[in-house]
C-alpha cells in the first residue's frame, strides 16, 4: 500500500509540474490526478493539493530558478579559477576559490525553500 501511495504522490507532483508550465490545464490536472489515484483521492482534496502545488511554484519560481542558475554557473566557474591559480602557482586564490566554491554550494542547498504544509478547508455542517 505504501508503494501505490508513493506513486501517487509522483504522479501528483508531475502533474502539478506540467500544469505550471502549461502544458495541461489546471482542470485536467486534478482530474488526472484523481484518475490515478482510483479512490485514493477525493475530487475536493486533489483540487487543494493542485492549487497548493501552483500556489508554491508560483510563490518560489523567481527564486529556484536563480539558485538553478548558480548550481549551473558556480561550478564551472569557480573550478576554472581554482585551476588558473594552480597553473599560476598561485594556491592561496586557489585555497580562497575552494572554500568559496563549498561556502555557495553549502548556501544554496541550505537556503533552498522548503514545502509548506497543505493547509485543509474546513467543512461547514
């Protein structure tokens, strides 16, 4: 059981990701997702985990992308002038580079923003 739940969590979380990028609507999401999840998830529910799942994408996009941009760029980058300074003789810059290199990775993973929780409706009677 708690592989089918995994799986669809998985696909909840790949439909949230084509709904942002616009591949699909967000109707047709939560309506998959239901789909997949065959009596695992309610209607109501799937619609709360969808709007949240855009909802978190749209609040943290400006910033996953750059912290995406500076995984790409650091390291390349900061390896390049580690070996320049190393060619140089130059070994403190390329000490100083490392340790910068270790400093930003150990930044962006730890600054990297975290889900929220999903917050549930409350149903009036």
């Amino acid at each position: 059981m708690e592989t089918v739940i995994t799986q669809v969590a998985v696909e909840g979380k790949r439909l949230i990701d084509a709904a942002w990028l616009g591949r699909i609507s967000r109707a047709e999401a939560v309506h998959m997702f239901v789909q997949f999840g065959d009596g695992l998830i309610q209607q109501e529910t799937a619609e709360d985990i969808v709007d949240d799942g855009l909802a978190w994408l749209d609040a943290h996009s400006a910033r996953l992308r750059l912290l995406g941009w500076c995984t790409v760029l650091e390291v390349p980058l900061f390896g390049a002038l580690v070996l320049m300074s190393v060619r140089a003789g130059e070994y403190a810059a390329a000490g100083v580079a490392l340790l910068l290199l270790a400093a930003l990775q150990y930044v962006h993973r730890r600054f990297t923003p975290h889900p929220t929780p999903i917050l549930r409706r409350r149903v009036r009677r």
